[in-house]
C-alpha cells in the first residue's frame, strides 16, 4: 500500500513540473557597436526568431537561411550574427556594424 501511495504521490508532482511557453526566449544580449550605438536581442529558445530592441523601436525577426552563422529578416531589417559579432541593418538608428556581444 505504501509503495502505491508513493508513486502515486510521485506522479501527481511530476503533473506539475513546469513547461516553457512556445515563445520564451533567452536572457536578452546587448550588442556593443564600433560607432558607440547599442541594441538588444532576445532569442527564441527554439532557435527561430529573435526580438531585437533598437533605436526606441521593436522588431520580431525570423530566422533565415545562413551559408555561415546565423540570419534574421524581416520587412528590411535584418540581423547577422555569427559567434560574438553581429550587424543588423534597416533598424531605427541604423546601420548598426562591427557589434559585440559585452
């Protein structure tokens, strides 16, 4: 009887383990730019968007075919990244060129 009660117990705590939100996203990065301008970019966890802050304004980006690093685009914004650099183009306040990740 013990042992039921066990598991029972076990299976309803395993009921309420907690599940990540088809959107969540990793901690957001900040991009430093060679010519002092900064924004923000915030990963989907799965891997197929990206929330970029810049200028004062937002913008949810698709990922997109890369031959090398990764690639994000829409309506003529676009970030590419690859390892801790990147550049993102067509964003309020841009070009953004020669960014790091801090």
């Amino acid at each position: 009887m013990r042992t039921a009660l066990a598991l029972i117990g076990m299976l309803a705590l395993g009921g309420c383990a907690s599940v990540m939100p088809e959107d969540a996203t990793d901690a957001p990065m900040t991009y430093a730019c060679a010519d002092g301008k900064r924004f923000t970019a915030a990963y989907a966890l799965k891997g197929d968007e990206v929330r970029v802050i810049a200028g004062g304004m937002s913008y949810s980006l698709p990922h997109m075919r890369s031959a090398s690093g990764a690639r994000y685009a829409r309506a003529g914004v676009e970030l590419a990244t690859k390892g801790d650099a990147a550049l993102l183009d067509g964003a309020a306040g841009g070009p953004y060129r020669d960014c790091q990740t801090g």
